[in-house]
C-alpha cells in the first residue's frame, strides 16, 4: 500500500507545477467573513472598480481563512476550474479543432497545452504506482561466476553437438547430408551468439569465431563502459532512476517530435513552429490519459491482448484526426502524413529512452 501515498504526492506535484497557486499576499482590513475589504489593489495599489484589478489583473476581496487553503490545495492540484471541462471533452473527441482553436486564440476557455501536459505526464506515472506498475526494486546484481559457469556448460554442449554433427556428416550423403548441413549451420550461429555475449558481457576473447564489438574508438568508451558498469553492478537503482527520469525529462520528447512534424509541412509555409509545438502538446496530453485508462482496465482485469488492440487502434486514429482537423488536411493528405508520423513516433522514442540511459549514468 506504500505506492498509494507515493501517488498521491506525484499528482500533487505534477499538479503544482501546471498551476502554481497565486501568491495572495498584502495587508489591508478583513471582514467578518474572512475577506479582505481593500478599496485598492493589495499587489499593486491600484484602485479598486470591480471584482478584479484592471491593472495587474489579480482579484479583488481576497479570502483570509483556513477554509479557503484547503479550496487553493484541491484547485492547485487538481486544476478542477471550468477550462478543465472544456478542454478535456475537446481534447478527446475533436483533438485539431482543440488545437486549432488554441492556436488562433481561443485561450480563456482552454487549459494552456503545457500546464496539461505536465498535469497529465504526473497524473500517468501517479497511477502507474498505485496500480503497481513500477519498476522492481529487488533485482539483484547477477553473480558474474555463476554466469560465466553457464555459458562455459551451454558452449561445450554446443561444441559437442557441432562435433557429432560433423561426424555424421562424413557418411551422409543426399537430403540426409543437406539437413545434416542446415543443422550444423544452426549450431555454429548459436555459438557465435554465446561468444559475442561472452565478449560484451566479460570482454574476453572468446576465440577466432567470435565476433568483435566496438562502440566506439576504445572499444565502448568511458562513457558506455560506466552504464554497462552500473547496470551490472545495481539493476534495481539503474530501473529505478530509468522510470524517475522518464518523467522527470518527459518534456524532451515535444523538441524531439518538433522537427518531423516540421517536415511534414515544410512546404506549407503558413504552419509555424508554434502551430507544431501545440500540436504536439496536445497529442501527448491524450496519450498519457490513454495510458492511464489502459493501466486501470489491466489492473480490472483486460488482458494484455485487449489493451494493445486498443492502444493501436485509438493512437493512430486520434493522431489522423488531430492532423485533419488542426492543419485543414484532406483524408490523403493526413493519410501519408500519419503513416510517416508513426515511423518518426518511433525514431523520437528510441533517442528518448538513449537519453535516459544517458543520463543514468550520473
């Protein structure tokens, strides 16, 4: 049960930091209901001509009670205000018209992309601890000699088969010598395999069949050698770090998706920067509330086999629409754009998760 107040504390932060509540400060006579009955602004002197400063814009008759920090934390954390409810039903069934929307101004109604998208990205890794679906902090580093042990049986094993199998081959002739090849061919690649693994894992030389792994001028580089290194060493921390940083550096993945999305519409010049980053946004918003959807119907119960059947089926479809209706596109125009968008989807999820291990070098 320990993951549920750690959940509670990601979605209030996550929270927090899409809405940062206002600083209500400043000194002035209080009424007997708690509020502050100013005549001026208690920000910036200005005086008062309506329930809001027309200079500074903060409000006006300020609440001084406990009660009141109470409503500030569930608004805080929550977000539950009327921009809430407009942009979520938006967001869900018409995703471009949302961003089109917000694009050219519509902004008193809608919750600013940004702010959603942090609220969300929290909100996602919240329920993934309540849920359960952390990463394991029980891993154990693995026993380096055990492991070798291993490899040293399975490769005499190996070693043994491909020498009978060479043997019989002698006296073979016909289908029966074409099999006996095709099997020996088989055992050899196996051997291969374990040397290479011998060689990245222990960098020994595993003799002349084995292939040779450079990453890098000096074989892997410092750098590389200091993840493997940790990796080994404490898997549980490494996992651990991993999944913090994924939501720590969520952010990232908007300036890495921006420049496909840019070539998608290069030749359009009347589709900015801007245009791309609040498409983006907004598709990673959805995104993260669909994974939170899919975490609670695993945890019902949904089999694995379900819940990828309707994360591939809703993904790409939102993502189509949200292209159709955001940039004015034809049903082949957004068609092809999608189909590109899913092969760069993939590109930007791969340099995100380098990144990461990366950074759990330090």
């Amino acid at each position: 049960m320990s993951d549920i107040p750690d959940a509670i504390g990601t979605a209030s932060e996550g929270g927090l930091y899409a809405q940062a509540v206002s600083r209500e400060t400043g000194t002035g006579p209080v009424d007997e209901t708690g509020h502050f009955a100013e005549q001026a602004c208690l920000n910036c002197g200005t005086e008062l001509k309506g329930s809001h400063c027309h200079a500074c814009g903060q409000k006006a008759h300020l609440h001084r009670t406990l009660a009141a920090v109470g409503h500030d934390l569930v608004h805080g954390v929550l977000h539950l205000d009327g921009k809430l409810w407009h942009t979520l039903p938006l967001l869900v069934r018409d995703p471009g018209k949302l961003t089109r929307r917000y694009i050219d101004g519509e902004r008193a109604f809608f919750v600013s992309p940004m702010a959603l998208f942090l609220f969300t990205v929290f909100l996602m890794f919240a329920v993934f601890q309540a849920v359960g679906l952390t990463a394991p902090s029980d891993l154990q580093p693995t026993d380096a000699t055990e492991l070798r042990s291993d490899m040293e049986e399975t490769r005499s094993k190996l070693v043994a088969e491909r020498d009978d199998l060479v043997d019989a081959l002698e006296n073979a002739s016909g289908a029966q010598s074409v099999a006996l090849r095709e099997q020996l061919r088989g055992v050899e690649e196996e051997i291969d395999t374990l040397d290479t693994g011998r060689t990245v894992i222990f960098g020994d030389d595993a003799g002349a069949k084995s292939a040779t792994v450079s990453l890098g001028p000096d074989g892997g580089g410092a750098l590389m050698k200091k993840i493997g290194k940790k990796w080994r060493e404490n898997p549980g921390l490494m996992l651990y770090k991993l999944q913090a940083n994924s939501y720590k550096f969520s952010w990232l993945l908007i300036p890495l998706s921006l420049p496909f999305v840019w070539l998608l519409f290069a030749w359009k010049r009347r589709f900015k920067a801007y245009d791309h980053a609040m498409f983006v946004t907004y598709s990673l918003s959805f995104m993260s509330l669909m994974f939170i959807a899919l975490s609670l119907l695993g945890k019902a119960g949904l089999g694995a086999t379900w819940l990828f059947t309707i994360f591939a089926t809703i993904a790409p479809l939102h993502i189509y629409r949200q292209l159709r209706q955001a940039y004015g596109l034809s049903r082949w125009s957004a068609l092809w754009r999608l189909l590109v968008l899913l092969v760069a989807i993939f590109f930007v999820v791969l340099i995100f998760l380098q990144i990461l291990l990366l950074l759990g070098a330090f």
